[in-house]
C-alpha cells in the first residue's frame, strides 16, 4: 500500500509539472494581442494630431492638387495627406512639427491670383486707309482661361421635308456664329506674363456660294499664338489681309493690372 502510495504521489508531482508547464507556454490574451500589434505596424493605433487645412485661394481642383503633391513630396513616407475637393481642403495626419511645415508650405503656394485686364484693338485698313477699329476688353485671372465672343447667329439652309397634310415643303436650318471670339490664359513669370491667345472673327461675304440661294459664304480670320506681355504696353499679335478683298486687319493687345 506504501508503494502504491508512492508511485500515485509521484504521478501527481508529474501531472502537475506538466500543467505549470503547459500554462507557461501559453501567453494571456493582452500580451498576445500587443505583441500581435508590434509585428504588424499596420494594426497599430495612429496617435499623431490631425489637422484640416482650407485652401482660400485655389478655385480649381488642379491647383488644389499641385498644393497637395507639394506638401506630400516635402514630407516623409508616413505622413498621411488627403484632398477633400468639395471643401477645398486638404487633411494631414502627422507630428506636430510637421504640421507647422505644412502650414508654412500651403502659406507659400495658396497665394490670391494676381486679375489683369486685356484690351485687344481690331484696326482694318484699306487702301492705307484706316475704315473701322474696335476695341474689345476682358478681365483674366493669372492661371485661368476667359473667352469672349461677340457676333450674331447666321441661318443656313441644310434641307426641306414635307409634314404631313402639308402641301408645301418645310425648310430646315442650322445657326452658326459671326463675330469675333477671344480666347485668353495668362501665366504668371519672373521676367513677365505670358500670354496664350486665339483672335477669330468670322463674318458673312457679300456674295453667295451659289450652291443655294440661301448659302452664305462666311469668311474665317484666325490668328493663334503665344506672347509675353508687360504693364501698359501695347503689343501687335499679328496682322492679316482679309482674302477676296483689300482689306487689312491689326490684331494688337495691352495688357493692365486690376486693383
């Protein structure tokens, strides 16, 4: 019975060894999750301030961006940056430092658009003689494109259907623009402004195609290009002769500032 006893006391020493042991191996439930976080970075609680930063001056989402390529390109990898276009805001996650870089930066490049106006003069000549000038003028803010047009709607005939219980035929007609169109985009430079321009006008000729009786012929000027303007001087962009007759035309612009 002793020895029996022994062997049963023995057992028990080794059965629980054998359970302290298993419970050792095995790690609570916190430090197993901890140490899960600190192998996978990506599980791990972001702690650093959040801040929004509202454009002011950037009415386009293409400069909103190129704001926000700026700040992400001058910060580190981890910095965290999002535009929101709709509220013209970009939101940063990231240390308290560099949100004071990112202010500064945004500071630097959200600047108001400088607004110039541009005055073109359309002079036509004849014989040496000037017959007509006209001036036309428009307001461009520094980065953004502006088109004026001024002119009429021409009809022109495309065809005839009958409708029904009608005897006679009805006519169909299209509209096109007469007039005279400007399209502007001015840049902002260290040495200038530069200018991209497109000058049309397009008017009704005198005589007639001769492929209807209601066909006009319209006549198309265009002149197209890019220039670098300076405050109140005056710069000719071009001239034309007007085919089919002895006319000339001068394209000139000036260009001011606007306070």
């Amino acid at each position: 019975m002793k020895f029996a006893g022994g062997i049963f006391g023995v057992a028990l020493v080794l059965s629980g060894a054998n359970v302290w042991a298993q419970t050792g191996d095995t790690a609570p439930p916190d430090k197993a999750i901890a140490a899960s976080r600190q192998e996978n970075p990506a599980a791990r609680v972001d702690t650093r301030p959040m801040q929004t930063f509202y454009l002011a001056n950037s009415s386009q989402v293409n400069d909103a961006n190129e704001v926000m390529v700026a700040v992400r390109n001058l910060l580190p990898p981890d910095v965290k940056t999002y535009l929101v276009p709709s509220q013209n805001a970009i939101v940063v996650r990231a240390t308290p430092d560099q949100l004071v870089l990112v202010q500064k930066i945004i500071n630097d490049l959200d600047r108001p658009k400088k607004a110039y106006r541009l005055i073109y003069t359309i002079t036509e000549t004849e014989g040496g003689k000037r017959v007509g000038t006209q001036h036309f003028a428009m307001i461009v803010a520094a980065g953004q494109r502006t088109v004026l047009k001024q002119g009429s709607k021409v009809p022109i005939a495309t065809g005839s259907y009958s409708a029904t219980g009608s005897s006679g035929a009805q006519m169909q007609f299209t509209y096109t623009d007469v007039g005279m169109n400007f399209d502007a985009t001015l840049d902002e430079f260290a040495n200038g402004v530069r200018l991209r321009t497109k000058v049309e006008q397009l008017t009704v000729a005198e005589q007639m195609s001769g492929v209807g009786s209601q066909d006009p012929v319209i006549r198309q000027s265009t002149l197209e290009g890019t220039s670098f303007l300076a405050l109140g001087k005056p710069l000719v962009l071009g001239s034309m002769d007007i085919p089919g007759s002895t006319r000339h035309l001068d394209v000139e612009v000036v260009m001011e500032a606007v306070h």
